[in-house]
C-alpha cells in the first residue's frame, strides 16, 4: 500500500480507524483524478509513489528538481550517495535502505489487517497501480506493485 510511514504504524492507526481508512483512500482517488484529467494543473502537480522513488532515488530527484527548475547539486548527489544505502538510526531518521524500506509495511502487518485495507481502498489501490493479495500463502510473497515507475498514463 502507499502508506509506509513509521514502519507501519500509521498503517495500523488506519485500520484500527477505518473511517480514516476510507477518507485516506478517497484522497488518493482525488489526486488522480485531478492529475490525470486535469491539463492545467499537471503542469503543477506531479505524482511519485514512493515505492519508484525509492527504487531510483537519483533518478527521480533528478526529475522532481527539474520539475521545479532546480539543479541536481553536489550536496544532493552527497545526501543520496550516504543517506539512501543504509538503515541507521529509527524512525525519525534520513537514512534509509531505499530499496527494502517501501516494503517494511509487509513485514509488520498481518494479512487480515492488509485485507481490510484491500477491501477499503481496491479503487485506489488498482488506480495507482498496487496489486492485491488473494490469499495468505500469496500475501507473504507478494510483489506489490503492478509496473515500477507508475505515471498516471497507465
């Protein structure tokens, strides 16, 4: 799910809270259906999940700076090159293992609490491109996303 904040632990707050669950889920609808079918503002607005940032963070802060007209400065190359290869120092920490943090969520949560977010954000989830998890024996395998580098052409 999109939603990797604390380890999970906002993942949990959202089930536990499943009205919250479902306005979460309404605003990811909303941010697509702005962005994908609105030309004016997507000259201002631009979509990234997490998960492909992760994946690429060169690449994509390369793009979100270019967005914004900035230069990808030695300071940024530095910042990515120590802080995105390694978990160090908890939850309020800037360095992060990139390519296993967007995943910690599947660790942390069981499959009934991913089923209930399933069942409460299958819209979204379809629209930004996640897959759902059919079964337990799949949901402890499960590749999450449907494409990597998600645009909202697909």
């Amino acid at each position: 799910m999109a939603i990797n904040f604390n380890g999970g632990t906002l993942i949990k707050v959202l089930v536990a809270h499943q009205h919250c669950l479902s306005l979460y889920c309404t605003r990811l609808l909303y941010y697509i259906i702005i962005s994908k079918y609105n030309n004016l503002i997507s000259q201002f607005f631009r979509v990234i999940r997490y998960e492909d940032f992760s994946s690429d963070p060169y690449l994509h802060t390369r793009e979100v700076l270019d967005f914004f007209g900035l230069n990808f400065h030695s300071n940024v190359q530095n910042f990515l090159d120590t802080h995105t290869k390694i978990n160090y120092g908890g939850v309020s920490s800037t360095f992060r293992d990139t390519k296993t943090a967007p995943f910690q969520w599947m660790k942390k949560l069981s499959f009934e609490e991913a089923q209930v977010i399933q069942k409460k954000c299958s819209k979204a989830m379809k629209l930004w491109g996640y897959k759902e998890a059919v079964s337990k024996d799949k949901y402890n395998k499960l590749e999450p996303l449907i494409a990597n580098n998600f645009t909202l052409d697909q």
